[in-house]
C-alpha cells in the first residue's frame, strides 16, 4: 500500500484552494496549516466552498456528500489533508 506523503499532500491542497478561489498575491507557504479558511481566515464563501469541494473530486477521487461532512471537512488546510488521506488509504485497501 503506498504511503501518503501529507507534507507534499498539504502543499496540494494549498495550490488548489489559490487556484480554484482565484485568490491573488498569496502563495502556499503563507497559508498555515491549521487555520481557518473561512470567514476569518482565508476570507472565503460558500462559492468557494462549492468550487473547493468540486475541485477535491475531480484531483482525488474523494467525495464530500453532505454540507456538514464537508463544512466540517473545509474547516482547514489540516482537516481537508486528513480527510483525502484516509478516503485514499480506503480506496486502496
């Protein structure tokens, strides 16, 4: 079974969140792992939130069904790495 390299996954994950939010003069080193990225944090919206969850679907295969599993799930860079890495280690056992 491959080993899921999360430091690298993090990276990922930071790259499509700027990419799919269209969020200018940021890059993936200045957003921390463990904030928030709404409201307070990144400042994204539920636009986004859309944007991001289509975006994980289409990158790794994962599927966030329901809005709380993904509010839950979009809630950070942390939660979201969590989440892809053990919906990959599912998909590969």
């Amino acid at each position: 079974m491959p080993e899921i390299d999360i430091a690298e996954l993090k990276r990922e994950i930071k790259v499509l969140i700027i990419e799919t939010s269209k969020i200018p003069d940021i890059t993936p080193d200045d957003i921390v792992d463990s904030a928030p990225l709404f409201v307070e944090g990144l400042g994204l919206d539920s636009i986004d939130s859309l944007e991001i969850v289509l975006a994980l679907q289409s990158k790794y295969g994962v599927h966030l069904d329901n809005s709380d599993l993904a509010r839950f799930v979009l809630q950070s860079v942390d939660t979201i790495a969590d989440f892809v890495s053990k919906e990959k280690l599912k998909q590969t056992s």
